[in-house]
C-alpha cells in the first residue's frame, strides 16, 4: 500500500512531491506539495535540501 509506505516515511521526515491536476486528491495531507515546476525550479527546490 502506497500511503502505508509514505505514512512510514512520514515517521522520519518531511514528505514533499510535484503533484498536479486531480492526481492531488490522492496525497495525503501533509505531503507538501510544489505543483508542476520547471527544471530550473526543481533545481532551485532541491539545492534547498543540502
């Protein structure tokens, strides 16, 4: 089970994702969710996690 799997995750961290349109009704609540982002975008979001 997908959610089980992102419960556990949860447990330790933060959960983001890039969820768009109605695929977002299926995520739970506290992933955090940035949208559609370009590729510079995604690059500016993943150089904040170093």
């Amino acid at each position: 089970d997908k959610k089980a799997y992102l419960d556990i995750i949860h447990t330790y961290m933060e959960v983001h994702g890039t969820v768009h349109g109605s695929s977002t009704l299926y995520i739970p609540g506290y992933v955090k969710n940035h949208g559609i982002l370009s590729g510079r975008d995604l690059q500016f979001l993943l150089r904040e996690t170093k």
